[in-house]
C-alpha cells in the first residue's frame, strides 16, 4: 500500500467510517497534508461510494412462494448418500465374511489349546467381535487422526483430494452398521454409542467433496472435538484390550460380581 | 434462550417444520449474498439452496454461539470459492466470453464518455458495477461483499474464509484497486484525472 498505507488501511478496516468526529477532523488534517495520499484516498473513498450503487434485484414472489418446495427434495436427497440395495448386499457379504471368519477361529484352534483356556463357543464369538471392534476402532482412529489434524488456516490443505478417505469412511461406515447389528444384545451400550457417533462422522466425511470442502471439514473436526471421539476410542480399545487378554477370567469376575 | 436458539434446538430434534422456519427467515439474506458473489439469478438460486442444503446437514455439530446467519453467509462464501475452485474448465471459457464482454463493455463505456446523462442511468451503473466484480478474485470478491454489503468486520472475515486478518486487509486493499480501475471511466466521480 506504499507510503499511504496508515490511511488507506483506515479505510479498508472501516475504521475511517467509525471515528468519532474530532477524531476524523484531525486524520483528515493529517491527511490534507499528503497531496498525493489525500488524492489516492479520496479516489478509493469514491469508488466504495460508487459500489454501494449495487443492488440485488428481486426475483419476484414466484420464487420466494416455491423455494421451500424447491429445496425441500434436495434436503431429502441428501439424507440418503448410500443405495438401499447396495448397503443390504454389503451387509449380507459382512455377515458371510463374519460366519467364515468365527468359523475359522472356531475350527483352526487346537482342541487342547481350547480346553486349556476354557473357552465357550460364546467367548470365542465375543472374541472374535472384540476384534473386529478392535480393527474398526483402529481404523476410525487413523481416518479421524488425518482429518482432525489438517491445517485449514494456512491454505496448505487446499489441494489435497479427499476421494481415498470418503471411500475408506464408506467402508468403514458400512462395517459400523454391521458391528452394530452384531452387537445389539451385548450389554457393552458405551461401544455401541460409540459406534453410532462414529457412523454420523464417516457419513459426513463419506459425503465430502472431492476437493477441498472446508465448511464440512471444520464441522467434522468440531464434532469430533466436541465428542471427544479419539479419547473415547483410546478408552474403548483398552478396555477390550484388557479384555481379549484374558477373556476366560474376566468372565469369571463378572460371575463373582453378580454373585457377591 | 434466543428464539434463533430454540429455532436450533427444535431442528436439532428432528422438527422440519422448523427447519423450514429457518429458510424462509433467512432465504432472501442467504439469496442476497449468494446473487452478488455469483452475479446472476440461475448461479444465486442454485448456490443459495447448497447453502441451505450444507446447513441442514451440518446442523447437529452447528455451534449457537455463531449466529446462523454469520454461519450461512460463512458457507456461501467458501461453497462460492469451492465452486470456482472446481470449475476450472468452465471459468476458463467464462474468461474468454469476459474477454468478448470487455471489448462490449469499453464500447458503452466510450459511448457513455459521450452521453454524461446516460451514465448517470442506475442500471447502467449496475451493469458496470457487475463487470468490475467479476476482476475480483474469489476471495477477493468474499471478502469485499462481507465488508461492504454485509458489515462484516476484518475478524468476522477472517473467521468466514479461514485467513489472517493481514490477508483479509490485502484481500480488500486489492479488490478495491481493482474495481478502482474497472471503474475509472468514472473520472469525475472517482475524482480521477483525465489522462
């Protein structure tokens, strides 16, 4: 802004318009005696009274009448980023994958190995759920942890393609709705609220635009802030950590619990 | 508990109704800002409704404390520069038509030279106020639209398009040179001299 710039700055900010009259008398002053400043503030005072000549035309009653109707169906629309058909295919797909994987757990343990730990067909199925909880928290974290921690003030991130981690957040949403249907009689609610909050982040994420959506991006990092989601995913996989340490005897205390 | 905030909390539970309170109290605001990033009704129509449509989904994370209507101007503002942004191809011929315009466009201005009277015509001043928006970058544009049409402060702007408060002042220092020049057929009113 050159020499000038203290005076045309105060014109710029709207600084100029809020000073108090005495106040503008005495920049004024200061500014008379600066030819050429004075001109180049007066030129660019003139042109921000020449813009204030723009209006917006009014569309007309029409279109304010109809623009809920116009809108409405859109909103509708939007609520739905996965095809029915698909998602119940994938849910089928999750379930087979789910049988073979508890079947293969079921059968290729050693049947002393089982005995030694004393295992249920009902704890290796919890086992085998603690795990894929475990991986889709793991999962949900390194996807968060990208989206959390990008820089939307420097203008770095502008340029970065979002389309690996919306499909990465559509899977991962499809197998939260899986592992939630998996869950429903379990009595751990905690994780199964967690998965519920982590399904309304992978779907905002899932419904990112390609490039840089930065309105989107600051909500998904305030929700997760928010909620405090990587804490309570942290939290969660120690717990089933300590859990798939030794299912067998937790089992065991929580019988002793009931009992006492 | 403002009745913005109530309005928030009722959409919040799943009431459309209110929702649909929501847009029609701010569709002519949202419109306005919309129709003068964009300049033209097709392009404010569209944008407004993926304002709207961005708002409602982002609703159950949507903060109180910063005002709906500050927020919606805060998703025209950056859905307008995403849009830009995507559609390279597409500004690509719009510059070559504004190239076509421009040469339209000083023709009026030297007839006008001739006419003083002419110029003085409110949609003849609109029309040329429009085609010196368009110099503008779009963030150039948002930050001028804020200040000047919206009283947004140089913090506010700031806030909306994710800058500096530095950047912000560079932002409007070169969007008003810009339109300064655009409209420096305007000589006496500019207080220009003529060359």
């Amino acid at each position: 802004m050159g020499n000038c710039q203290k005076y045309l700055e105060k014109l710029i900010d709207g600084s100029y318009e809020a000073m108090h009259p005495v106040e503008r008398k005495i920049f004024e002053r200061e500014l008379s005696s600066d030819p050429k400043c004075k001109q180049e503030f007066d030129q660019m005072k003139k042109t921000l009274v020449l813009m204030e000549n723009s209006s917006v035309p009014d569309p007309g009653e029409n279109y304010w009448n109809s623009y809920w109707e116009n809108i409405n169906p859109k909103i509708e629309k939007s609520l739905k980023p996965v095809n029915i058909k698909w998602q119940g295919l994938l849910r089928a797909a999750a379930f087979i994958a789910g049988g073979l994987f508890l079947g293969y757990l079921l059968f290729s343990q050693p049947q002393d190995e089982m005995a030694s730990t004393n295992l249920s067909e009902e704890d290796v199925r919890q086992v085998a759920l603690s795990n894929e909880t475990m991986d889709l928290l793991e999962d949900s974290k390194i996807l968060l942890l990208g989206i959390v921690n990008l820089d939307t003030q420097t203008g770095e991130s502008e340029n970065i393609d979002f389309s690996f981690q919306k499909e990465f957040s559509g899977n991962l949403l499809r197998k939260a709705a899986d592992l939630k249907e998996l869950l429903k009689d379990s009595p751990n609610r905690r994780v199964i609220n967690l998965l519920s909050e982590l399904e309304l982040i992978m779907m905002q994420i899932t419904n990112l635009e390609n490039k840089f959506d930065l309105p989107a991006i600051e909500v998904i990092q305030g929700g997760a802030d928010e909620q405090s989601l990587l804490f309570k995913i942290d939290l969660e996989r120690m717990l089933i950590d300590a859990q798939l340490e030794n299912p067998a005897k937790n089992k065991q205390d929580k019988k002793d619990k009931i009992k006492s | 508990m403002t009745d913005e905030q109530k309005l928030i909390d009722r959409i919040k539970q799943g009431e459309r109704s209110a929702f649909r309170e929501l847009v029609e109290n701010n569709k002519q605001a949202v419109y306005a800002i919309c129709f003068r990033l964009s300049g033209n009704h097709t392009d404010a129509d569209e944008l407004s409704q993926v304002v709207f449509i961005k708002f409602f989904k982002s609703i159950p994370l949507f903060r109180q404390e910063a005002g709906v209507q500050s927020w919606l101007y805060k998703i025209a503002v950056n859905s307008f520069i995403d849009q830009k942004r995507k559609k390279v191809d597409k500004i690509m011929h719009l510059f070559s038509q504004e190239e076509t315009d421009e040469g339209t466009f000083e023709q009026t201005i030297i007839s006008e030279k001739s006419d003083p009277e002419q110029a003085t015509d409110a949609s003849i001043i609109q029309a040329h106020i429009d085609q010196a928006m368009k110099k503008l970058s779009p963030k150039e544009k948002s930050a001028f639209i804020l200040k000047h049409y919206h009283g947004h402060t140089i913090k506010e702007i700031a806030g909306a398009i994710n800058t500096s408060e530095g950047t912000v002042k560079s932002l409007l220092f070169r969007g008003v040179k810009k339109l300064q020049q655009a409209l420096s057929f305007y000589r006496p009113e500019l207080g220009l001299e003529e060359k």
